[in-house]
C-alpha cells in the first residue's frame, strides 16, 4: 500500500542519518499475526504435557 511505502520510507531515511541497518523485516509480508508465536508455544506445551 502506499501508506506502506510511505512508512519504509520514513524508517529508511531515519535510519541513514542515525546510520544503523533497516534490517530484513520491512514490510509485513513475512510477518506472522500478533499472538501467533504465544499460540504456537502454547500448543506445543500442551502437547508435551
């Protein structure tokens, strides 16, 4: 989206004038919903139990 770009934009130029890495996580095409890792631990620990 454009507000997307927008806002990777805005991380980028920050980032270059405190001249630290933007990193590989961007945008939100790898990023899992929030919750998810805590829902997938919990699973697992009722499996094991």
């Amino acid at each position: 989206t454009l507000r997307g770009r927008d806002r990777i934009g805005f991380y980028k130029r920050y980032s270059d004038i405190l001249g630290v890495s933007y990193g590989s996580n961007l945008d939100c095409n790898n990023q899992r919903p929030f919750g998810a890792a805590v829902q997938s631990e919990h699973r697992l620990i009722k499996t094991v139990v």
